[in-house]
C-alpha cells in the first residue's frame, strides 16, 4: 500500500513539473488517502502483535 501512495507521489510530481494541475491535484489526494489508509493498517497490525 505504501507503495501504491509513493507511486501516485511521483505521478503528482511529475505532472505538476508538466503542468497538469488537475492531474496532479487527483494524484496527490489518491497518494493522501492511501498513505492514511497504510499508517491505519500498520497500526492495526502492530497493536494486534503486541497483545
């Protein structure tokens, strides 16, 4: 998942570089959403563990 909103980082990055505002715009509220998504995963999984 952390991957995935990396990804999208650097989509939203380099089409901001290009000038695709809306592109990038997208691109980076979907990295946001994802890289939210993974840190309430992972602290899922590790409060799961260490019970």
């Amino acid at each position: 998942m952390l991957h995935y909103a990396l990804v999208f980082l650097i989509i939203a990055v380099i089409a901001a570089l290009f000038g695709f505002t809306g592109i990038a715009g997208n691109a980076a509220g979907i990295a946001k959403i994802l890289f939210v998504i993974f840190l309430i995963l992972a602290a899922i999984a590790y409060f799961r563990r260490t019970n």
